[in-house]
C-alpha cells in the first residue's frame, strides 16, 4: 500500500472518529437541542449574563424555519467545499501539465547535449 493511501486513510478515519464520538459518548445529553451550534449558545449565554441586551441589527434575512436555516448552511458548505475541489484541482492540473511538459522536453534532447548552442 502506498504512503499517500495509508495516510488518506488515516485521515478519513479520524474524521469519522470526530464525527461519532460526540455522539457515542452522548455528549449533549443534557442538553435540549444538543447539536445547535455556536450561534445559539452565544445567544443563550448572552441572554443569562444580560437579560436586557439588545443586538446591535438584526439579520439581513430570517429563514421561516430551521430547516431552511440547516438547508442554507448545507448549500453554503457545499458551494464552499467545491470552490476549493475547482482550485486544488486547477493546480493540480498545472503541476501536471508542466510535468508532461518537462517530460517531452526531455525526451526530444539527445543524451549528453545540454541544449545550450554555440558552446
């Protein structure tokens, strides 16, 4: 098995090892919506430390529901995540590109010429 399976591998465990712990563990148990993310804490702790608080605006759109509010985040993470596929993949695609380049290059120069002429 190759190195950069091993480790591909490696990380994709870990990153289910993340993802169901917290859930294994039961951590959130005690809470009434376990998952709800930091925006929610931060407004609930805001609420106990200051029960007058008042936000400085409010938001530019409010979802009817949460499950609207999941869809959105979901189809930000997406767009998101395939921004970064395009990019990593446009360089990689270059590195390639000079490589097949460097390559034919190689191979049409005859052994022991350097290419430099009038030497």
């Amino acid at each position: 098995m190759k190195r950069d399976t091993k480790v591909n591998l490696l990380l994709l465990l870990a990153v289910a090892a993340l993802a169901a712990l917290p859930l294994a563990l039961g951590l959130g148990d005690h809470k009434e919506e376990p998952f709800a993310g930091a925006d929610g804490e931060a407004e609930t702790t805001i609420t106990e430390l200051d029960p007058g608080y008042e936000p400085w605006f409010s938001p530019l759109y409010e979802p009817p529901s949460g499950e609207i509010e999941s869809g959105l985040f979901a189809l930000q993470a997406a767009v998101g995540a395939g921004v970064l596929a395009y990019y990593f993949g446009v360089r990689r695609g270059r590195r390639q590109g000079a490589a097949r380049v460097q390559e034919q290059q190689g191979a049409t120069r005859t052994p022991g010429h350097d290419g430099a002429e009038g030497a």
